[in-house]
C-alpha cells in the first residue's frame, strides 16, 4: 500500500533527505545507491524529478489465498 510520496529535483536531494537503508540492496552505500539510480534513470529523466514511494505491506486477507483453502 503506498503511504507516502515525496518529489525531489535530483537522485542527491532523495539521499539526503530519504532513509538509504530503505534503498537499494542491504549495505549499499550512498555512492553506490546513487550510481544504481543513475545507471537506471540517465540524467534526462533524473531532469524531469524523483518520485521516492513509501510503501507498506498490506495485511493479507485469509480469504484470498490463490484458491488454496485453509481447514479449520
């Protein structure tokens, strides 16, 4: 479930202002997070804006388990 938007004019100003062990891979760094945005997103679309999207994993709902029912 997305909880949160937040738009920022570059790759530097979402590390800055963003959580980066909530980014990337565990134990990346600031420099490699930034090289994996950039290798991603060249400079003209990091141009048009960052969009950092906050998500929460939805509860799951015992009554959709892809058809697999659950006996009491």
């Amino acid at each position: 479930m997305v909880v949160k938007v937040v738009e920022y004019e570059t790759f530097e100003a979402m590390l800055d202002a963003e959580d980066n062990d909530a980014i990337g891979s565990e134990g990346m760094n600031r420099a490699e997070l930034l090289a994996a945005c950039r290798e991603i997103y060249p400079p003209e679309k990091e141009a048009l804006g960052v969009l950092a999207i906050h998500l929460r994993l939805a509860a799951s709902d015992p009554r959709e388990d892809n058809g697999r029912a659950r006996q009491p």
